[in-house]
C-alpha cells in the first residue's frame, strides 16, 4: 500500500470490506467501535449535545463545540460541519426536531455507536484518540479508515489487525455460513489491494 501510493500529499490507509450479509435482518447488521492503537491520524471535529453545566468539561475534553440551543440552531439549518456529534442520554429528547436530517447524514447519536453516554468526557477522549464506528452500508459492505500513509508499517499492521479483530468479534447472530466475501485494502487515490480473507483471519490473535 506504501509502495503504490499516488498522491503528494499524506493520505489516508483505507480498508473496504464485503460482509455476506442481509442488511435488511435486523440479526445481520454490523455496528460496533473500535478503539486503533495509533489512531486513524485524523482530527476530528466534534459537536457535545450536553447540558450548559457540562459544556466546559466537554471543551477541555477535545471537543470542537458544545452546548444544546446554539448547535441545534444549526443543525436545523443543515449546517452541520463536524465528523462526529455526541450527546448525553438526558439531551436526546432535544434532539427530536433535528433527528431526520441527522439521520439522514448518518450523524444521530446512537448508543449502539457509542455517541451517546453519560460520561461525555471518556467518550469525548477516546473519539479524539482513534475510536471509530465500524457499521455496514445497504450493500452489506463497510468502508473505514485505519491510519495513515505517514505511519509506519508496523502501526499500521497493529491498527488493521485490531480492526480485522473487531470485525471478527462483531459477527452478527444471523450470519451463517461465510461471513466475510472480501478485504481490500488501498491509499488515498491508490490501486485496490485484495487480501486473503481466509489467511488474514486465521493470522489474527484470539
């Protein structure tokens, strides 16, 4: 992946992956975080949902805004220019009038996704450190990123294989039979490049 990057710029280590699954079972979907090792190198923009009283721990914690009237305003202009928005379990009643078009851009706090908990602080913490939301699209397939092209290859050897693990581990009760079709990996821009699903699996630690 190092050697057929194409880009001048630092790109991102991209992983795609094909589930053989039905996402239409409620049995058969993916969804789970994972917390990589050296982070994805990406800085992420996130917006708190909490109470005024928690608005400066949420700041201090790496939050790029936080609060509920001046962020729901937004949102309700569609202007929503951040990566992740987070909440606390006793502000998600405020989110109704805007739960559609955030739904919509698959940015509503959801506890599944671990965005919504009532320790903002640690969930805030972990965000900004490299904890990423696995989830499979209408196709079955998941798309994410797990680094990027200036790490080294052994950080980006360890974050794929604790992401490939959370994958393994996160296998929906339904599936039968193969689970995983295919694994590509590639940089920003770059060729494809199909692993072994069967090998790479069987490499991982229990």
């Amino acid at each position: 992946m190092k050697k057929t990057t194409v880009t001048k710029f630092n790109g991102t280590a991209e992983i795609h992956l094909n589930l053989n699954i039905d996402p239409t079972q409620a049995d058969q979907t993916m969804r789970t975080t994972v917390a990589l090792p050296h982070g994805t190198g990406k800085k992420l923009r996130i917006a708190a949902i909490v109470a005024d009283d928690k608005i400066k721990l949420a700041l201090d914690a790496g939050a790029t805004a936080a609060g509920m009237t001046d962020l729901l305003a937004e949102f309700e202009k569609g202007k929503i220019d951040y990566d992740v928005i987070v909440a606390t379990p006793d502000m998600m009643k405020n989110l109704a009038k805007v739960a559609k078009t955030l739904g919509q851009k698959g940015m509503m706090p959801n506890p599944k996704s671990g965005t919504v908990s009532p320790d903002i602080v640690k969930t805030i913490q972990e965000l900004t450190k490299g904890r990423v939301e696995i989830r499979n699209d209408k196709e079955g397939n998941i798309h994410a990123i797990f680094g990027k092209m200036s790490f080294k290859e052994d950080e980006l050897l360890n974050n794929l294989k604790v992401f490939l693990m959370a994958i393994r581990d996160g296998k929906p009760t339904g599936v039968k039979g193969t689970y995983l079709n295919s694994i590509t990996l590639n940089s920003t821009m770059g060729p494809g490049i199909k692993l072994d699903t069967k090998t790479v699996m069987g490499e991982l630690p229990k």
